[in-house]
C-alpha cells in the first residue's frame, strides 16, 4: 500500500535551489512524486509555485520524507491547526513535539496562521492559549503546562529565498566562503551593508575573539564601536582580559603587538590585569575611575555599547563582568542576538557558534578567520544567509575601518 502527501512550494523556488533540494530529499529517502501543478515566475520579482504529490511505501517512511522536505519550505496543502500537547514538566517536553529550524515559521491555531516570535534553531514552540501567540522557548526554559506545538500539522516554514535581482548593499550575501575571492572589494561590500543597516535603524553585534587583540587590530574595532557603527560586543573573558591588558601593560598576552617584543615578566600581564580590573570591582568601574583609558572595552563603556562575556572552563580569573553560568550566558546571548540586525563574527569559533545558535535565519551575517574549517563550519550550521571570508583578522578590521571612517572623515 502507497502512502502520499500533497505539499506545496512557492516563492523564489527555482533561483534558490529549493526545488532541486526537495526533489533531491524525495530520492535520497526513497520516495517518489508527481508534479500536480508548476508555475514559473517570468519576471524577477514574480515567484514560483510548484503542487507535489509525494509517496512512499510506508506511512513512517512518509512521515519522516515529508520532514525533510518541511524543513526546507515544503508545506502540507490544506493544513489542518497545529497539535498542541501540554507539557508533562518543568524541562520537559511531550513526545514528538516540534523541534524548530532558525528560519521564519508560521503556526495555524484556530484557522488562522500566526507567526512564532523569537525564532532559533533547536527550540520548542509554546502557543500562549489567552492571546493567541506563538514564540520559541529553549528546552530549560520550558514550564509545565506549556501548550507545546507536536507533529508536523500545521506548521509552515519559509527558508531565506535568493532573490534574483542581487543589486544593493546586501546583494553579494548569498553564502559561499572563498580565499580567493577579492579581499578588498567585499570588504567594501560589508563596509556598505553595514551603513545600510545603521541607516535603516538596524543593530550591528559584533562577535570577537581574541586573535583580534592579538593582531593589532584593537585600535581599529574600538572606533568602530566609538563612531557607532557597530552596537553591541560578545566576546569570551579572554579577548576582554587581552584588550584591557593593551592598556594597562601595552601587551597583549604579554607580547607587545606593535614591536612583537616580549617584554620581561610580560607573561604575568593577562594576571595583574585581571587583578586589578577585580580591585576596581569590574569594566565599568575601572573606566569610570580612570584605570582604563583605552581601547575595545573603554568605548563599549564610554558608548553605552552593551557586551556579554561569556565564561569558559579555562578562563584565568575570570573578571567580574565574565559570566561564568552557562545558561545564564547563553539566555544572554540569546537577548543580545535577537536584537542583532547584523552581525560580524571575527575570528573565534566557539563564541561565533553560540551565537549563531540564536540568530534566524533573517539576520545577516559575516564570518571572518584565516582558518577555511571555522568559516566553513560557521556557514554550514544552517545559516544560509552568511558570507565566509578567508582573511586575516588584522587586515579585515582596519579595512573595514578605513572604509566606514575614513571616508566619512571620522
């Protein structure tokens, strides 16, 4: 006996690859199809539609097919309102229950489609019964009696498309990672996406890493954060204890990054840096008593830039700012995440993970690391709307520097 689905595709299915995605999904698990109906869009801006029906062998074998292709814009025609299920309790979640992507979702609840806020990846959707919202929670956070969404009824998922008109400062952040791309003209790319976002309101996070220290790329990275253009930090108690340690001690992991001279005893600057931002009782109280007076973390505190720092097990101290709980960091990230409009993750591969966790798919990103591995594996963790460059972060930051300021003569 054959099990089938209708299930329907529409937007831009063709430039965006996802219709040979769901018919690759349909052949790798064995399925089978019939184009009921196909529309093509003729214009740039008009879209496609495509009518599948698909079948299987089994009803499981269909089911989990049908999953894979939900995943990745597929919707069931006709839908019926999605299953809610409460939850058993605190932390748990009922059997089958939905486990989200980071791309914008729509759940049907009593006829009608609502958006689900606060969408990430790996989450489960709770469905707020009194108003009729729907929003994502992250498994730790989930109460019992939540009204959990389960199965696959009713659910509507819609992956970034690529437009075909690539025109405008976003238009070369289509994915792809190359070394071998030209540095400076994409750089100049990044440069104007940003300015475009700024000018349109947006919030630009910048996620860093201690190489950036390392590099001399300080001074570059705290005009940006001074002249606003980039509004808010997360980073690890490292690249902070780097960074204050450059003012203090004019070293950065006891090695001087302008002559590259290891001064005497300059191993135990990162130490009697932490010690001393401890006597002042944090970041903001060493600014404000003027015990730092420069660089990363002074214009985060001096701008009103928000920052999280996030804590790790071989932190050394760690200052009082670093969060040293990881729920309590990761709940942090998340908020300062879902502010982002754009974010620039530079040269650190754990904290650029975390936060890519957190973001949707609708927020713009750009990867930058000399290493091939951590651009490619940051791209490849669902975000479909990143850029990878292959770079050196201390020629990537006063580039972008030079662009973004010294054109407009700040």
């Amino acid at each position: 006996m054959t099990a089938s689905r209708v299930v329907e595709l529409e937007g831009h299915i063709i430039d965006s690859g996802m219709m040979q995605t769901a018919f690759g999904i349909l052949i790798d698990m064995g399925g089978s199809f019939e184009v009921e109906e196909f529309e093509v869009g003729r214009h740039k801006d008009e879209e496609s539609y495509a009518r599948l029906t698909v079948m299987a062998d089994t009803e499981e074998q269909l089911q989990s097919i049908v999953h894979e292709l939900h995943q990745n814009g597929a919707n069931p025609v006709e839908p019926n309102d999605a299953e809610l299920k409460p939850a058993p309790s605190d932390q748990v979640v009922p059997t089958g229950f939905y486990s989200t992507t980071n791309h914008p979702t729509d759940i049907r609840y009593e006829g009608a489609w609502i958006p689900v806020e606060n969408v990430e990846m790996d989450c489960a959707v709770i469905v707020d019964t009194d108003d009729g919202r729907a929003y994502t929670k992250v498994l730790n956070a989930v109460e019992e009696g939540d009204m959990v969404v389960t199965g696959e009824s009713g659910i509507r998922v819609s992956p970034p498309e690529r437009a075909r008109d690539q025109s405008g400062a976003f238009g070369f952040m289509q994915g792809g990672i190359s070394s071998e791309r030209p540095s400076l003209s994409t750089i100049q790319q990044i440069g104007e996406a940003i300015e475009q976002t700024k000018a349109d309101g947006g919030k630009v996070l910048a996620v860093c890493g201690p190489a950036l220290i390392h590099s001399g790329a300080r001074e570059d990275l705290a005009r940006l954060i001074r002249e606003g253009y980039i509004d808010m930090l997360s980073a690890g108690n490292g690249f902070a204890v780097h960074d204050l340690e450059r003012d203090l001690y004019g070293t950065s992991l006891g090695m001087d990054t302008e002559s590259l001279d290891h001064p005497r005893e300059g191993h135990k600057h990162h130490i009697y840096t932490i010690s001393e931002i401890i006597r002042a009782g944090g970041i903001e109280q060493a600014v404000d008593d003027g015990v730092v007076e420069s660089g990363v973390m002074y214009e985060c505190v001096e701008n009103d830039a928000p920052f999280v720092l996030a804590g790790s097990i071989r932190d050394d101290g760690p200052l009082p700012d670093t969060i040293t709980d990881a729920i309590e960091a990761q709940n942090a990230i998340r908020e300062q995440a879902h502010e982002a409009d754009m974010v620039l993750m530079l040269s650190t591969l754990l904290h650029s993970v975390a936060v890519g966790n957190c973001l949707p798919s609708t927020t713009r990103v750009v990867c930058v690391d000399i290493n091939p591995a951590t651009v490619t594996q940051l791209v490849d963790r669902g975000s479909d709307q990143a850029v990878g460059m292959v770079t050196d972060i201390g020629t990537f930051v006063p580039i972008l520097a030079e662009e973004l300021l010294d054109e407009s003569g700040l």
